[in-house]
C-alpha cells in the first residue's frame, strides 16, 4: 500500500507543479 501511495504522489506531483507553474506562467503574461 505504501508503494502505491509513493507512486501516486510521482505521478501526481509533478502534474500539479506543472499546473502551478502554467496557471502563474499565464497571470504573468496577462499582466503585461
């Protein structure tokens, strides 16, 4: 179970910074 747990964040991670990272990437451009 706690290998599947490890998986899960590995996979959901680096979705969520990309996410992050695409949404503030976004507010930025809008701003200029």
């Amino acid at each position: 179970m706690k290998l599947i747990k490890i998986i899960l964040w590995l996979c959901f991670l680096p979705i969520a910074l990309v996410l992050a990272f695409l949404s503030g990437f976004q507010s930025a451009a809008g701003k200029r």
